[in-house]
C-alpha cells in the first residue's frame, strides 16, 4: 500500500472523517501538506483507512537523508485535521508551517495532545524568528502566520516580523523560502480580520490554489476551505467579487467544506426557526467551476440525514452532485470502491489537471503478464537471455 505522487498536482487520502490534503508542486523538492488525520495502520490486511504518516514518509524527498515536507499548513487545529502531527514531527523534516492566529487563543485544555504539540513547535519558530529579528532563517524553523488578528499588539507577538505573515486577498508565493511563483500561487481568502471571535470551523485558513506548468500554458486550481459554514463561505465570494479578483475563485478540484456538511448549503438565519436551502451559495460554486471539475469529500462512506448527526450529510452530497458532472463528485472512502480506498490524484500535464483512475487489479496483473512476453519476444532471435524470470504453473 503505497503511491508515488504527481511530478505536480493534488492528492486527497482515505483517512476516515477528516482532512489530509498532499500538493505536490516539484516532486523532488516541493511538497505541500494541507492538514493531517493519521489513522494506525490494523493489522487486517482490508484496513480501508491509509497511515497518512506512513505514507508521505514513503514518498516525500529525502534531504539530508531525511523525508522532506517543505510546508504543513494547518486549517484550523480540530483534531480531524490535525491528528498524528506529533508522529509526523518525529519522522519528516517540515521546513515550514502555515496557520492562522486561532491557535494561540485556545486554552490548552480545549486542545487535543497533538494541537498541543503543533502550539509548541509554532511557539519555537515564533520565538526563534522574534530573537534574530526574523534574519538567517533556515528550513526546519520557518513559519507564516495567516491573517489578521490583535494577538499581534501583545508583547510575546509585537515584535513578530511582518515578512513571515500572510494576509487575506494576498497571495503566497514562496515555499520554504524559495520563490516559486512561475508554477504556484496560493491565494489566501480568509481568515477574515472579523473571524478571530468565530468558532474554530469559521476561522478556517482557506486557500485557492493555482499550480501552472513549466511553460506557462496550463493551470490547476484547487479550493481548500476547511470546516467554514454558509454565512464565511458567501463572505468568500463576495468579498472577492467585490474587489474584482474574481480570478481567485474558479476552480477544477474543490475540497468540500467541512466533510460534505450541510451547514454550508442549510442554514438558519436569525429570526427564522428552521434551517432553509441557501441556493445562492450553490450557484456560487457552479458559477466558478471549470469544465469537468470534481468536487471531493474527506469523509467515511457514511451519508445520513438524522437530527443531530455529525456529517457526512446526504443532503448535501445531493446538492453537490446536482451541480457537478456525473462521477466527478468523489468520497475519499468510496474511491474506486469501499473495501480498499485509494488516494484521489490529480496530475497536472501539458494537457491540463488531469485525474489518475487508479488501476484495477486484473489491469495490474494484464499488464505485468504483457509486460514479461514483451521481454520474451525482444530477447527473441538474440544470445542473450531474458532479464526476467518467467516461471509457468
């Protein structure tokens, strides 16, 4: 169990209910980590969740002799998005982190013990960066800080160097230090200044991402809003119409809010009783998606619609797939089927974002059959013998 990601795209892992997101912008340097919900691996050889941890320790590169993961960027420090980090810390290099200021304002005990750990080692850059005035920062200690928030008018913060914040409506261009702007640009779309006295979900770190070819003919653009209910979601949209940056919203991939909730398209507003259909946001992601694009879900195979369930919402997964090309709506746990989940990828080609169906097995098996007769016939007529060995029952 085990993949080898795109030279440059998207992958989305069957991590249960949670979120882990891998953007690979140059596969042997630059790897991006939106997220992480580790699940240990069973000893049931049909365990249909993947050991995020493992597996980016698999294929990540190697730098100095270690796996190397140029940014973690946390949406927001739930422990479906954030679980394993301690493990993850342990075993890879993170050169650079991503987050937004929410962090620093919970209360350890309303943490769980690997945002715990996640705080300390944001708290370690921090003051790193604060003691040499943010200059000679090397890989492994580099840290962002998005959006906007008051914590930096308090003295552990104040001296925080603005080069190593991140605003809304700017966009990142740099990885680990590394201007990267040819080939990616991450815009960031909140959290909103207004956000920090909202719950975890709605201070998300939200992000569209565009990756571009070499060449500069051919794009893929990735949506990625964490857990943001209807009313921060809309504020997305038209705050970006507003300023006429209508660019940052189109879309080829879009990881569904908060594993396919139906708070973003059912909402109760102030003075009614009930929760009603929010249409607008609706037309919103249909307005903006490009031809063929595929609208993903980190979630079980779970969909209901009970008072009080935690989603996967059927409801909206309907919604979803009225405004999506039939099979583009994807859950990370039905891929291609629900008895052995495997990764969603999307590579990005000369000819475009492209999605990897993954192989079957009886293709797999063909193909190595096909693969040992083509070395039979090429050693044909020639002194020298076959490079494999060819047994028959």
């Amino acid at each position: 169990m085990s993949i080898k990601l795109p030279q440059r795209g998207f992958v989305f892992w069957p991590v249960g209910t949670g979120d882990s997101s891998t953007i690979s912008v140059k596969k042997d340097d630059k790897i991006i980590q939106i997220d992480l919900h580790h699940m240990a691996k069973a000893d049931d050889k049909d365990e249909p969740h993947w050991p995020i941890v493992d597996e980016l320790e698999k294929c990540l590169p190697k730098k100095n002799g270690k796996p190397y993961l140029a940014v973690f960027a946390l949406t927001h420090p739930d422990k479906d998005h954030i679980q394993g980090f301690e493990e993850l810390l342990k075993r890879i290099t993170i050169g650079e982190i991503w987050h937004t200021p929410r962090i620093f304002n919970e209360y350890k005990k309303d943490l769980c013990e690997d945002a715990k750990k996640f705080k300390d080692e944001v708290v370690r850059r921090k003051n790193l960066i604060i003691k040499n005035d943010g200059k000679n920062i090397k890989s492994g200690d580099r840290l962002i800080i998005v959006g906007h928030d008051e914590i930096f008018n308090k003295e552990d913060y104040k001296d925080f160097p603005k080069e190593f914040r991140a605003f809304p409506s700017k966009s990142i261009q740099k990885i680990d230090g590394e201007d990267v702007s040819k080939i990616f640009d991450a815009f960031v779309h909140a959290p909103f200044k207004e956000d920090s006295a909202d719950d975890r979900n709605n201070t998300s770190l939200s992000l569209n991402i565009t990756l571009t070819t070499d060449d500069g003919k051919k794009t893929g653009k990735g949506f990625f809003f964490g857990d943001r209910e209807y009313p921060t979601m809309m504020s997305i949209f038209e705050k970006t119409e507003e300023k006429e940056r209508t660019q940052y919203l189109y879309w080829d991939v879009m990881l569904v809010s908060h594993h396919c909730s139906k708070k973003v398209m059912y909402w109760t507003d102030e003075g009614d009783t009930e929760e009603k259909f929010k249409k607008d946001i609706m037309d919103k992601f249909e307005k903006y998606k490009n031809s063929g694009a595929y609208g993903i879900t980190s979630c079980e195979s779970d969909f209901t619609d009970g008072d009080g369930d935690n989603p996967p919402h059927k409801k909206a997964r309907n919604r979803y797939e009225e405004r999506i090309e039939q099979g583009h709506f994807i859950c990370t746990h039905e891929h291609p089927d629900k008895k052995k989940p495997e990764p969603i990828i999307f590579e990005l080609t000369t000819n475009g974002l492209e999605y990897k169906k993954p192989e079957k097995k009886d293709d797999k098996e063909n193909k190595k059959t096909s693969d040992i007769f083509d070395s039979i016939r090429d050693k044909r007529g020639s002194d020298e013998p076959s490079s494999q060995k060819v047994t028959f029952g």
